[in-house]
C-alpha cells in the first residue's frame, strides 16, 4: 500500500470552462440552441436519435480542438505527492490529456461509444457517429453517455472514494445537479474539503463547514492554491 495521502478530486463543467467547453447552462453555449431534454435523455434517444448523434458530434468535433488548462496539469503534477483520484462529471478527456491517472468519468466519455443494447460493448471513437454504425452485435451505435432517465452506475464506487479521502478538492461544480452532487455528502467529518469556484454553489450541505476552505477563484488559479495549503498542511514545501 501507498504511504501517499489520498486525495479525491471532484471536477465539473467549471474547471474545462477554462479550455473553452461550453458548459451547461452558458447563455452562448453549445446546449442553447437545443432542448437539453431532446438530445441528452434516453427519450429524446428515441424521439429523434439522428438529432442526438449530430448534437454528440458536434461536442466531439469541439472537443478535439480544445487543450488542457493549468488547473488539469496542476491536478496531474499532484500525482508526484499524493494518490489522486479525480472523479469527474464531465464527458471530456482533458484530466487524461493533462497526465492524470485514475479518473473516474461519473456521466461517461465523449470519445466512447456503445450498442445501445449491451453497455458491455463499448469502443473508442473520435469521428462522427451516424445511423446505421453498428456495435458488434447489431445494435445502433449511441453515445457513451448516462443520459438524463438514465441511472449513473458509478456513483456507489465514487461514493467509497470519497468516504476514504484524506483531502477532498471539489472544482467547478454547482453541487446542486444529483446525484453527483450528492457525493460530498459521504465524506469523512474529518476529511478537509477545499472548493473551488468563483461562484460556488451549496456549500451549506457540505459534511463540517470547519474544515471547509472556500477559495472563489476560477480552477485555473484556484486548484494551486488548495495545492500549496494541503502541501503545506503535509509538510512537503
């Protein structure tokens, strides 16, 4: 076993906000022009799955134009003084890009693909996906994506994660979209928490707000901060 402390990170549409994702709820985001209900639930899958591909291929085209920011890198040199785990509620793969191991990708992986019958049936995909693209059994090709009507299956093995964090760093997340948000709750009453956003959301529900540090700053900045305080706190600087 590591002597390493433990170090859970939960990320959100904040921290690649700073890469150039549009997140969720932009005024001049990539969602605005849909009904978010039309292309990102399993109902609008069946309504109008043409509509969905092309909404996925265009976050896909956008995302391999886009780079890691400093906050992703400052998370992956972590890795030099701590086991990290980063439990992300984005799509993309910029923790990867940027050198991070172990992430867990709680919604799934834009750069994924699977039968929509057989989750099992997943592969790697970077292009467009069409009607007609089938998986090894048949079956449409859809987005590796938990879908709104859809259960998250991650959420128990994150929720272990979090419980045995010695430090919990939470990075551009409103914590107010479930289940993900829901994950703070499982954390230790004695585990220090640092979140970051310069607008941040229910911080009230975090477990002890004494051991809560605010820090209102966009991740790209904010993430070396809470670095240097637990490193400090460690005594490795």
């Amino acid at each position: 076993m590591s002597n390493k402390p433990n170090i859970v990170v939960l990320t959100g549409a904040g921290i690649s906000a700073e890469s150039g994702i549009k997140t969720f709820r932009d005024a001049d985001g990539l969602w605005e022009q849909y009904d978010v209900m039309e292309v990102a639930s399993i109902g609008g899958w069946a309504r109008n799955p043409s509509l969905v591909l092309e909404f996925y291929n265009q976050r896909r085209r956008q995302l391999l134009e886009v780079k890691p920011n400093q906050a992703h890198f400052s998370l992956s040199d972590l890795q030099n003084y701590a086991d990290v785990t980063i439990i992300t509620q984005n799509i993309d793969d910029l923790h990867e890009r940027a050198g991070s191991n172990g992430v867990v990708h709680l919604h799934g992986e834009l750069l994924s693909v699977r039968s929509e019958i057989d989750s099992n049936l997943v592969y790697r995909w970077t292009g467009d996906l069409k009607m007609g693209q089938c998986a090894s059994d048949g079956a449409q090709l859809r987005p590796d994506i938990v879908w709104f009507g859809e259960m998250v299956p991650k959420i128990p093995e994150a929720e272990v994660l979090v419980a045995n964090a010695d430090f919990l760093m939470v990075i551009g997340t409103s914590l107010q979209v479930y289940p993900a948000a829901g994950l703070v709750a499982a954390a230790s009453m004695a585990t220090p928490i640092f979140y970051i956003d310069p607008n941040p959301g229910n911080f009230y529900a975090l477990p002890n707000p004494k051991l809560l540090t605010l820090i209102r700053t966009p991740a790209t900045s904010g993430v070396d901060i809470a670095t240097k305080q637990i490193l400090n706190n460690l005594n490795l600087i």
